[in-house]
C-alpha cells in the first residue's frame, strides 16, 4: 500500500467515526419529585426498546449517552413514586437535556413495575441499603424517631444496648463507620449520652448506608460508610410541620424563591418540665439538661447547568448533674458542620461536583469533687476541599475520579484543681485521589474496578486500595454479586459503648502505622416472586493494626506517643438475609445475620498457665450470633396506619466473675489489694438472649382545616422483657450477691405532628 492510499484509508476511516459520532446521541437531565422539587438518589431511568438506563448520582442527576436516533420509550422509577413513561423522538446529532418529575404513589397496594432488565439492575448494588424517611418516622423510637435507631434494624447492624445509637456494622466498631452529612465528616453524631443521633428527621433526604465492599470514591474507614443528605427545600411551594414528643419537639420550614430553595429545621430536647417535676422528690435528676439541634440548606440555581448549595448544621448537649452532697458534673458537647457545592455540567457526557467542607466537634465536660474541680476541653477541627467528575464515553464505560484533601486539628487540654496537667495538640493534612470504572461489557455483566491512593502527614503514611466488584445478571429475577477492597484507617475513637459523651478520637503517627483491612462479599439478589424480594450476602474481614490506648498502662506521664497505644487485629465473618414484600397494604420484611467477630491484643486473654504470654482471640461485647429483625407495615384503613417491630440477638458476651481473694500486708506492695476478682478468659460467657417487641399506631387527619396533622401512639418492649444490661457484683453482703442491672421497661411514647 502507497502511502496515498494509505492517508485515503486513513481520512476514510476518521470520516466514518465522524459520522457515527454526529449520528448518536445522548439523554441527560434531573430526577425530581413533582410536588417539592427535591432531587431524588438513585432514582432508575432506561429505555425500553434497547435496554439501557442507568440510576442517578447523589445529585440526581442522570445520563445515558451513545443512543442511535430513533423513537424509544423512557422509563423512570423510585420506590414511593408512580412509574414514568414517556415516548421521545431522537433526532440526529441532539443532545437532549430531558428532565423527569416523579409524582409520590399514595395509592394503597398499587404495583410499580418496570418491565426492563437495565432499569431493575440498577436497584441491586452489593453491601448497601437506603433507609426511607417515611420508616424512620414510622418506626417504633423510644421517644424520638432516629436515623441511627432505624439503620439498627437492618441485617448486619447491631446495637451494644437499648441506650446507644452506636452503629457496629459487620463486626466493626463505631470508629469504622465514616459518617458524612451532606459529604462532611460528623465525628460525634450522638445526642443525649448517645441515645440516639443527631440527625433530624424532618431535615433528611435520603440516608444510604454502604455495610462493606464500597467502592473506592469512598474511603478512609475499615468498615462501612453512612451518607445523609439533607432537604434542598421546595421548589414549587411553601410548607411546613411542628411536631410535640415527650423528649423533644421538632420544627421545620421549607420553601422556594426566585432563583432556587431552603430548608430550616430545628429541634430542642422538651425535658425540663418532668426533670423538675421529678427532681421534688429525687436527688439523682439533673439540675440541667437539653440538647439541640438546627439544619439548614440554601440552595441557587445560577443556570441550568451550574447549581450551588450552603449546609450547615449545629447542634449541642449541655448537662449538669449533681450525684453527691459535693459532687457534680456538667457536660457541654456537640457539633458544627458547613458544606459548599457546586454542581457544574461541562457537557453532556461530563458532570463535576466540587464540595468545601468544615466540621468541628466539641467536648467540655467538668468534674467537681470536694470543691477541687477537673476539666477537659477537647476539639476536633476538619476542613477539606473536595472534587469529583464523571465521564460518560460511551454505553459500556462510565468513569469517575476524584480528590478529597484536608487540614484535622484535635486540641486536648487537661486542667486538674485549675492548674494544667496535660495538653497535647494533633495536626495532620490528609489526602486521597481515586479512579474507577463501571464497565458494562454485555447486558448481563457489570463490573467495577477502581483504586484510591491516601496520604496522611503524621507519619507520612502513603496507603493504595484497589476495589473491585462484578455484577452478573443472570435473569430479570436474580443477580449474582461479588467485590473486593482494601481499605485503611489513620484514625481511632476512644469510648464507651454506653456512654459517648467522653469521645476522643486519635490519630496514627510516627510508630503507630494506620490500621487496614480487606473485604470480601458474594450474594445474591432474587425475586422468589411478584413483589417479594430475597437477598442473601456472605462476607469476610480482616482488621490489622487496629490500635488504641493501652488500659493496662500504669501512667501515662513522661512516655512518647506510640507507647500509649496497644496494637492488636481482629476479623469478622458471616452471612445475611433479607426476605421483603416490597409493595402492598402489608409490606415490610425479616432480616436475619449469622455473625462472629473476634480481637486480639498482645498479652490479652492469655491461658491460665501459658508462660509465653500467649494471646487469644475473643469476642466482643457486640458480637451477637444469631440476630433476627421483623418490620411490618399495614394500613389498617384510609387513616390509621400500623408499624411493629420485633428483634432477637444472642446474649452479648461479658467475662464472668469465678471469685475474689484479697491480700494484705504484702512485702511487694505498699497498698492492700481488697476484693480482687478471679475471673475466666475474657468474654466467655453470654447474658440471656435478648427480645423485644415494638409498636407504633399512627393516625392521619387535619388540624382544624389549617393542615395534615398525624397522632402517633407508640408502646417501646410491649411486653415488657427485662433484658439484662450487665451484671453487678455486691461485696458489701456474705455471701456475696450478684444483681442484673436491665434495660428498658414498657415505655409509652405519643406524638402529634402538624403539617401546614
């Protein structure tokens, strides 16, 4: 071949993609609910005839390129809303900007179904959750509706007790859950001693929960990820709702104006009346207590393709508690976050989100004994720049990349009868970088493959994490799944699991290297039949480097940071189901979660008679093996609704106590040793199982014509099991008597909200 011909060929074949390039085109556009305007999550679009679709990304937004011209019928869905279809003619070389108004289904028992494979797939992502606002405010709460109290109730989550929100998500701690609210880090989530969360109900979008196996635009925790967004605010009308409970009332305002929308929420803690009744007649009240909590998002649409947004959110607890003649505590927490966003359009193949971020959470507890008094003022400072892009080149590739770079300062100052007595200061710059892929090479297989590259300054620690996870689509009614990743940790939370008002997080440093882990996850998703689900998922984690201070240190006075610490490893396993009725005047489901999780700290739960020290693995107290949750939903008529609960868990694991000797005048030691406990290896007994059973009534109606109304009766452990809490040893009596402290009795709780 001349070389003329050759550039004849070439030109030939330039001119031919040239062509296919003008011919195809694309669909973009914004998935709304039709009466606010809200942008909805994840919300499935397709088309029909040619079985393409897609779900939209966290800012509702969609897009499916490369489409041939021609007349096809698109589709879009969301669980709550009724089905959209409509016909569109794509002409040659249009880019068509299409958006979509979802209206909400209040029609009982009517079926939403999209007869499209690609549409029903995009529903089916492995290790995560969405949980509907509607059913966190529908569910049983001990006194307030909570996000945190509801993810619980999802398979593979587990409570340490009914007095914490604390999440312990697959055999993880609280501190391997990364939890954002509108992509800012909450460090302390948790109101009143963390009994429930800090999150308001009536300011919430959408919560989505990633239990393992995320992919890597998510990173910087061993375990799983929580993501709440908050409310944009009406786009078309203003409207708001005022709701009284027994422990905090709740106040919400949203609206539209010229150029975009906002949302206010506020919520205060309504306590004090009943503390002051009580406290006539009880010593052991506080003297002060409430909490707070205040949301807002303003949003501006400078064009179509730019959009901003401002979030913030403040909330606090302030406490004092006298508990002796000469004794009190005072208890001042809490936190702050802001977010900037700007969302921009490059093209219709290139959508960019850029986010500025701030988080500041804040703990001043004081202690005052005899008159000599203690404090502590702890702060934790998180700011960050964020940025992320998607590139749609074609139907089989969807690429995205992102960095997420930042400045964490944590202060701890330590005054003991008003003079310093220790004082250190953390600052640390971190950064991260990822790339990844969704690769649809046929419609039956999608896979995802990424990587994420992190910094962290204390230390200069530089961590890679390669993530992949495949998705095999066997028929429109089961879905094979498996993924894959590396995840690190540079940070570790010092707490208790029934009190969360002493938090102190930690970073790694020079000698203490970050934690890590992998994860591996298979399942299934099916439809055994017409609007029932079946899902099943086997997992395996691995936890190294975990690190955190060492109880057993003496004093800690005069040591360098990295001998504060002890390290140790843990790993968990086990599988999860979850069988639903998706649809329907009765919907609900039955989880179930077969679990073991394990640690191991050097020197730690070692044999009696080992004299190399030897240690072994040992459950802790969250780990629970069996787990049973039931949820049912049923509209008992036009106006009454009906939502209970049920859960089961294996007795949470303590170390029991098999005696106690005492020694005095010993040469080796100066002070006598009274009542020192003989006990077994650690954690090798179980409490009694634990059960409980909730319900919630609900009543729609109006309030003097001014508004919807809704009355919420609720009765928490129906049945009043007394669950044992913990075992309490009394050496004051001979014999020496044991008394188990219990959980929560039958609890009432009532509600009216008013809607205007």
């Amino acid at each position: 071949m001349t070389f003329k011909s050759f550039l004849i060929s070439g030109i030939l074949i330039a001119s031919t993609f040239a062509v296919q390039a003008r011919q195809t085109v694309s669909i973009t556009g914004y998935v709304r609910d039709a009466n606010t305007g809200e942008t909805l999550i994840s919300a499935n679009v397709a088309l029909l005839e040619i079985n393409r679709g897609g779900a939209t990304n966290a800012q509702g937004y969609y897009g499916i390129p490369n489409i041939e011209p021609g007349t096809y019928t698109i589709a879009c869905s969301y669980i709550g809303y009724k089905l959209f279809t409509r016909e569109i003619t794509l002409e040659a070389g249009e880019n068509l900007r299409f958006d979509i108004n979802l209206e909400p289904d209040v029609l009982v028992g009517e079926e939403i179904v999209v007869e499209s494979e690609a549409e029903l797939q995009e529903l089916k992502s492995i290790g995560t959750a969405q949980v509907k606002t509607e059913l966190i405010k529908a569910l049983p709460a001990i006194f307030e509706a909570d996000v945190f109290r509801s993810i619980q109730y999802l398979p593979g989550v587990k409570s340490a007790s009914d007095f914490s929100s604390g999440l312990y998500i697959r055999g993880g701690s609280p501190d391997q859950t990364l939890i954002m609210l509108d992509q800012t880090t909450v460090y302390n989530p948790s109101h009143f001693f963390g009994f429930f969360s800090t999150f308001n109900p009536d300011a919430i979008k959408d919560v989505r929960l990633y239990k393992g196996g995320y992919p890597a635009e998510y990173g910087g925790r061993l375990g799983s990820v929580l993501s709440v967004y908050n409310k944009d605010g009406n786009r078309n009308n203003y409207q708001g709702s005022v709701t009284l409970g027994m422990l905090a009332s709740r106040i919400a305002i949203e609206g539209p104006y010229k150029k975009g929308s906002f949302m206010l929420a506020a919520r205060r803690s309504t306590l004090e009346p009943l503390l002051s009744a009580l406290s006539q007649s009880n010593d052991n009240i506080p003297s002060l207590f409430y909490f707070y909590d205040f949301n807002g998002k303003i949003n501006y649409d400078a064009s179509l393709n730019d959009k901003f947004h401002l979030a913030f959110y403040s909330g606090a607890d302030k406490v004092r508690f006298p508990f002796a003649d000469d004794a009190e505590f005072t208890l001042n927490y809490g936190n702050q976050t802001v977010s900037g966003n700007w969302t921009h359009i490059f093209s219709d193949k290139v959508f960019s989100n850029f986010v500025v971020t701030g988080s500041r959470y804040f703990n001043f507890p004081e202690f005052e004994f005899g008159g000599t008094p203690f404090k502590r003022d702890n702060n934790i400072y998180d700011f960050s720049l964020k940025s992320d892009l998607e590139y749609l080149p074609n139907e089989k590739h969807q690429i995205a990349s992102g960095i997420w770079a930042g400045v964490f300062t944590l202060r701890l100052q330590d005054r003991f009868d008003n003079q310093d007595s220790f004082s250190t200061r953390i600052h640390a710059r971190y950064a991260s970088f990822y790339v990844q892929d969704t690769w649809r090479p046929t419609d039956q297989w999608k896979v995802i493959g990424g990587v994420r590259a992190n910094y962290f300054s204390d230390g200069d620690y530089v961590r890679l994490e390669p993530r992949l996870s495949g998705e095999y689509f066997a028929n429109d009614r089961i879905t094979l799944q498996a993924a894959y990743g590396r995840y690190n940790q540079f940070f570790t939370l010092i707490t208790n699991e029934a009190f969360s008002g002493f938090d102190l997080w930690l970073t790694s440093d020079e000698g203490i290297r970050p934690s890590y882990g992998d994860q591996f996850v298979i399942g299934a998703k099916t439809v055994p039949f017409k609007d029932y689900g079946l899902d099943i998922e086997l997992y395996y984690r691995s936890m190294k480097d975990l690190f955190e201070l060492d109880p057993f240190l003496p004093d800690a006075a005069g040591l360098l940071y990295e001998d504060l610490f002890r390290i140790g490893e843990g790993y968990a396993y086990g599988t999860e189901i979850m069988f639903e009725k998706r649809v329907g005047r009765l919907n609900g489901y039955i989880g179930y979660t077969f679990g073991y999780t394990w640690r191991k700290w050097p020197t730690f739960n070692v044999g009696i008679g080992d004299e190399n020290q030897t240690a072994r693995f040992y459950p802790p107290k969250y780990d629970r093996r069996n787990d049973v949750k039931i949820i049912l939903n049923y509209d008992l008529s036009r106006k009454w609704k009906f939502t209970g609960a049920w859960v089961y868990a294996t007795g949470q694991a303590y170390t029991e106590a098999t005696g106690r000797y005492a020694v005095y005048d010993s040469p080796y030691n100066a002070i006598d040793q009274n009542n020192v406990l003989v006990v077994e290896n650690v954690n090798a007994s179980r409490l009694p199982h634990y059960h409980r059973a909730d319900v919630s009534f609900s009543r729609r109606g109006t309030f003097f014509g001014l508004g919807e109304s809704e009355l919420q009766l609720q009765v928490i452990n129906v049945y009043s099991r007394r669950n044992v809490w913990f075992t309490q040893i009394n050496f004051d009596e001979n014999p020496v008597s044991r008394t188990d402290v219990t959980l929560l009795p039958l609890i009432p709780a009532i509600s009216y909200t008013v809607k205007f």
